[in-house]
C-alpha cells in the first residue's frame, strides 16, 4: 500500500521530468558535436617547469625568437606612436574603420569586425605593438597593458566551450605561439613576475599547442599547415619545460615534410598562385630551416635545393621598385620589403633569418608546371628595363587563387602598367568579384564562374633575335576554348592575340586594367590610349581592337560591373580599365603596346593599327603603321617574324611536352590528395550562428509549450492532458532529428 502510494507521488516527477529532459537532450545533441570538438583538457603546470623555464632556452634564443613574424605588411605599426594610440584608444588597423579596443580584454571584441580585424585581434598583435615599444622606451605602462591583455586571453580561452571569431583558428593559434614566446622573454625577468600569471601563461601555451598538434586542427592543404608547424618548433624552443617538446618537434617534421611534396615544386616555386604568397613561403623556409637548426634537426638535401631555387624565382619576380606582378592574392604597392633569409648557411646549417632579400635578377626563365612565364628585357639599357609576367597558373583547390589563368602583368622603365586586381580584403562584399574574372585581364565567358571547370595548356614558346612569345590555351566551361598568344619585341612592343571558340550565344569579356597611378586618356585614334605617370615621362601608346562585333568600353572604380580597381599599399583605390566585349565563336581581339620613341623608324603612328590578314590563331599579320614605315609581326605555323622597316627577325616556337608537365602536375596532385586522406577534415561544420538559432528556437517553443500547457491544464481534464504531453515528447524528438539531423547535420 505504502509502496503504491509512493509511486503515486513519484510517478507525477518522473513525468515531469521526463517532459524537460527530451527539450534538454534536443539542446544537448544541438551543441555536442563542437564542444566535444574543442574540448581540450588544461594540462597540469608544475612550479618546477615555471621555475626551469625561466632559465631555459638561454636569452640569446629568447631574443632571436622574439624578432620572428611569420608576415612582414604589419611592421609599420610595431611603433611607439602605434602603442600609444593602443593606450589612448585611437588605434586605427590600417584599411579598416575604427572598432572600439576595450583593453585589456573584452570578450565582445573577439568577433567585432571585418574579418581582418578580428583576426589580428586574435594573433595578438596589439599585445606584440605594447612590447615592442616596451623595449623600445621601458616604460612599463606599455608592459602592464600587453600583460593584461595576453592574461585576459588567456582566461578567456581557458574556460571557452564554443568557438568565437578567430579564438580557435589555426592561423591565429600560430601566430599567438609568438606573442606569447615574446612576452615570456620579457617577464620571465620581471621585476612583476608572478607565479600564479605564469602559470595562466603556461596554459595558454600548452593549451595553443594542443590545438596545433590535433589532426582535426591541422590545416593540410596550404601554407596555414606550414604556419602550425613552424609555430610548434617555436613553442618546443621557447617553451622547452613543457611536456612532450620532443614529440611535437618530430610531429612538425614529418607533416612539414608530407607539405613541402605539393607547397613548391622542383622548380622552387610556391605553388599558391601568387606572387606575394611566394615571397611568404621563402620566408616560411627560412624560419624552418632555423628551427630544424635550433632543434638538432637535419634539414634534407632536396629541401635545401628547392629553397635555394624559390629565392631565385623571387629574385625574377621582384621588380627593381620593390613590387610584384599581381596575380592571384599579392598585395599592391611598390618599396615591399623582401623575405627575410637567412644570414648564412654551412652544410645544411641556417643562421638567423636577419637578412632581406630583395635583390633583382632580371633573368627569363620559364616555369611550365607551376604556369608562369617571366621575361626580363632591356638589360643593357637600365631605363628600358621591363618585366612581363604571363600565368596560368591553375591548381585546383589550391590557396590564394584568383581567376586569372592567360593574365599579363607588364611593368617597364620604373613603372606598373597593365595588371590584375590583386589581395582584395576578406570579407567584404568585392571579394568575390576581385577573386573573379573581371580581377584580371584574362579573357572568359561573360559571367562565367570562378570554379568553372576549365583546363590550361601551354602550347609553345620561344625567344631569340629580340622576340619572345608564348602561346596558351584554355578549354572549358563545356566547348569553350580561349588560346592567347603573347609577344614581346625590342623592349618596346607588345602585342597580345586573343581566340576564342563557343556558343553562338555566348560572349567573350577581356578586362585590361591599367595601375591605379595610371593616367589613361583616349588617343588619336578609336580603340587607341596614351598612358602616362605623373613622374615618368614615358607614354605608353596602347591599342585594343577586335574582329566584327567587338564592342569597348571605358571604367574606373565601378562597383557593378566589377571593373576598374587595384589594390594599393592598404586599400582598393579607383584605377583605367577597358572592357572589350565580342561573340564567343570564333572571334580575334588584339592589344598592343609600344614605347614609340625606341623604334627607328619615327615615332608618329600615322594610323590604327590593324589585322592585315587572319586565317587562324596560327596565320595572321598584324601592322602598325607609322611614319616612316611599318611594323609588321606575323606568325606562320610555328614561327613567329617581326618586320620593321627592311630589317626582318623571326623565331621557332618550341612545343611543349604535355605528358612530362602532367605527369610533374599529377605527382603534385596525388601528393595533396594523400595529405587530404591522412587528415580529414571534422564531418559537421562549427555552424555556430545555427546553433544558437536552434537553440534560442527550442527555448520559445518550450516556453509557449509550458504557457499553452498552463492554461490548457485548468480547462481540459487531465486525460487529454496526460495524451497530449505524451505526444509532445514525441514532437520534441522530432524536431530534434530535423535540426540535428535533417536542416543541418550537427551529429
């Protein structure tokens, strides 16, 4: 009786319970997929570790590894007057609007922001600015501020269940293994040194390597995979009391190794579409090598090799002014500092990487794997130096790539003329458009995708009596085939024939677009622009013209279409651009550039230049007509001829071996698509916004739920009560699986 009457009280809680718990459980499998995912238990810190970490690595290590940065576009702000400005709340990251800085730490800030912002927020570069003007001045208000800050992140991550802004990106936890190498230099000596702030310290780091050595973390597949092993070589020697240093050296090895068979090619080229990134991955081998140097580890002969040739290719890609050819994500400006190397290298032994590279060598060379073409001309006449730059460079799914494949980047007597958009930020709303076609001159279908399936092949090339030529074509989206055909001539002439072949309904667009300290104005003729710079006294006559229904128009700075822009020192800026547009099938469009005063023949073009005949992509004759005489440049099959005046110069194209250039490609390929096995990527996305979403959606639903319940309860009986509870457990699993399960897959 007493045992009824027991479950009769009980019986009533159980079901109430019951009622929450399914609510609850739904809530449950909504967040359990990403806190399970970056759940990292704090490891046990010993006053032992503290104490022998303040004796160990020796200062000198400290101190070499203070100066380390994994980039270099920041290093204007690492200045008194930029620490000041931290300290009175005027700190302006440059290309960004002013964002509030609640120092020492605010939580809100970790996601406020352009994403640009919010990741130098996150690699804790403020803290870096405060202790670089510390040492700088000595004035400890700048060493109190960088503490509070980098202690403020510290406990903030410690007790993080879920992602916010970059607080666990793995760009951000690299970069952050040197802020926090920086500033352990600094306070392990401090007169404010405190045990328990060490500790906290001591964590974090821990904390950030654990993060850096998970499989699920590791970015494999770009130069993000290159930075979290260098940043656990850094950890290994500035943190050297830590547990498992050796472990991780070795882990950082053997990935950087499985890395280093897809991020350069034999040529010493960066395989990430971009110049500026090139110039990144050198200095990333540098500090490697540097590390496997500290570290006792052997760095292989072949690696040397490929670092060795990836200094020269930037040496051909640099320009005397200090720029870069802008393809793909490489940032404008001109005066760029160079990778930092290092300052000697002794049987595989590196010294510190002190020293910048920014040497020239204006040498040709021919990259046919990684796709890029750089040719040097007007060697023995220093103000008719040029660099062309062609790329068709195309590695799908590989970093920093823009759709840009047959793009030309000219520079030429101390000047960039013709270019691409280049490094537009992340996340603004042009980034996509700057990534797209309409970024670069190469010619496309008109609104084709930036993903297109396409393919790029380099037909032939050769130079020789003054020429250079290459000739490239791409095939696809469906039966579209682009083939472009680029020559150079006598260091003052460049003509550039386009082919295209498509659907009688599609249209070809070609965006060439000028440096945005170019003034364009039309010239004497239709189709025809003098281009010229303020402090440059050349004029670059240009010329663009098309078979029939071959339309020009003019922009500058238009936001749709996308057109007319390049990227400046730290933001977009307006720049000339002419957009040709003609149908697709079969058609022929011609652009030509000369310096007029090198040729002989006089300097007056007296009329448009012309396609005098075209049979084809491998017939035609182009001239240009000037005063006393005309310039001719024709190519029949493989060989190309320049007739100026009576004198007459030709080449041979030499074709390309295909199979030996796919097979170098395939290897590469195969190479990333291992490292992609070996470390998959989570199943379900962070999907934090939906998350919440979800749950903030469970939470009204169970409150107009107990509301409904309420009121029903004091009119209805408490039978249908009773059935209509049951059948709302039943609807909560149901709702369960469809937000778990069916509208986004979070388990």
């Amino acid at each position: 009786m007493r045992a009824a009457l027991a479950w009769t009280r009980l019986f009533p809680v159980i079901r109430s319970v019951l009622y929450f718990m399914v609510p609850a459980l739904v809530v449950g499998a909504i967040w359990y997929t990403v806190i399970i995912r970056y759940y990292v238990p704090s490891p046990p810190i010993t006053h032992e570790m503290i104490e022998r970490g303040r004796q160990l690595p020796s200062d000198a290590v400290l101190d070499e590894l203070s100066a380390y940065r994994f980039f270099d576009d920041e290093r204007h702000l690492f200045t008194v007057e930029e620490a000041e400005k931290i300290l009175n709340g005027t700190f302006v990251y440059p290309g960004e609007v002013p964002q509030p800085l609640h120092l020492p730490f605010d939580s809100h800030d970790i996601d406020r922001g352009s994403p640009n912002w919010q990741l130098f927020h996150a690699r804790l570069i403020i803290p870096r600015i405060l202790l670089a003007a510390y040492r700088e001045t000595g004035r400890e208000e700048f060493f109190r501020t960088a503490r509070d800050v980098i202690l403020g992140w510290a406990s903030y991550e410690r007790r993080a269940l879920v992602p916010k802004g970059d607080l666990w990106f793995d760009h951000a936890i690299a970069e952050r293994i040197l802020a926090l190498a920086e500033f352990w230099n600094v306070y392990r000596h401090h007169p404010s040194f405190d045990a328990d702030a060490a500790e906290v310290l001591f964590v974090f780091v821990a904390r950030s390597r654990a993060f850096l050595a998970d499989r699920a973390f590791y970015y494999r597949l770009s130069n993000h995979g290159i930075m979290q092993d260098l940043a656990l070589w850094h950890a290994s020697l500035a943190f050297p009391t830590l547990p498992e240093v050796s472990r991780h050296s070795q882990l950082a090895f053997e990935r950087f190794g499985k890395l280093m068979g897809f991020y350069i090619d034999e040529q010493g080229v960066v395989l990430e579409h971009s110049a500026g990134y090139h110039k990144t991955g050198v200095q990333f081998l540098s500090l490697a090598f540097r590390y496997m140097t500290l570290l006792g580890i052997e760095v292989p002969q072949k690696w040397r090799e490929q670092f060795a040739m990836a200094r020269e290719v930037y040496a051909r890609l640099r320009r005397p002014d200090g720029s870069l050819p802008m393809f793909g994500d490489t940032e404008g400006g001109a005066h760029l500092p160079g990778p930092l190397v290092p300052v000697s290298e002794q049987e595989g032994l590196y010294g510190p990487p002190t020293r910048r590279a920014e040497s020239v060598q204006p040498q040709s060379d021919l990259y046919p794997v990684a796709g890029y073409s750089v040719w040097w001309n007007g060697l023995y006449r220093q103000e008719h130096l040029s660099q062309t730059v062609v790329a068709w460079s195309y590695f799908p799914g590989f970093a920093h790539k823009h759709a840009d494949e047959l793009s030309v980047s000219l520079w030429a007597r101390g000047q960039t003329w013709w270019t691409n958009v280049g490094y537009w930020p992340y996340g603004t709303v042009e980034r996509r458009e700057a990534e797209s076609w309409n970024g670069s001159n190469a010619p496309h279908l008109t609104d084709e995708s930036v993903s297109s399936p396409r393919t790029v092949q380099l037909l032939g090339e050769g130079s020789g009596n003054d020429i250079s030529f290459i000739d490239l074509e791409r095939r696809g989206p469906k039966g579209y085939v682009v083939r472009r055909q680029v020559a150079q001539a006598r260091s003052g002439l460049w003509v550039v024939v386009d082919h295209t072949v498509g659907n009688s309904k599609d249209h070809t667009t070609t965006l060439w677009t000028t440096a945005h300290d170019i003034d364009m104005k039309k010239g004497q003729f239709p189709g025809a622009f003098d281009l010229s710079h303020a402090t440059n006294q050349s004029v670059l006559k240009a010329f663009v013209f098309g078979s029939s229904g071959t339309s020009l128009r003019e922009y500058r700075g238009s936001p749709a279409p996308f057109a007319g822009w390049q990227m400046g020192e730290d933001a977009p800026k307006p720049a000339s651009a002419i957009m040709l547009e003609q149908p697709a099938l079969d058609s022929w469009a011609v652009a030509i550039w000369l310096f007029d005063e090198t040729w002989k023949l006089g300097s007056t073009i007296t009329a448009m230049p012309s396609m005098h005949a075209w049979q084809g992509p491998e017939r035609w004759t182009i001239t240009v007509p000037m005063e006393l005489g005309t310039i001719q440049l024709s190519r029949e099959a493989d060989r190309i001829a320049l007739k100026a005046g009576k004198t007459t110069s030709s080449i041979r194209l030499v074709q390309t071996e295909p199979i030996e250039i796919n097979d170098e490609v395939g290897k590469i390929k195969a190479a990333r698509e291992g490292m992609k096995q070996e470390y998959p990527r989570p199943r379900f996305d962070d999907a934090v916004e939906y998350r919440f979403k979800a749950t903030y959606f469970c939470i009204a639903l169970l409150i107009f739920q107990e509301v409904f319940f309420a009121i029903y309860r004091r009119r209805g009986s408490d039978r249908s009560y009773g059935v209509l509870r049951g059948l709302s457990v039943i609807a909560w699993l149901v709702i369960g699986i469809w937000l778990v399960a069916i509208r986004m897959p979070l388990i």
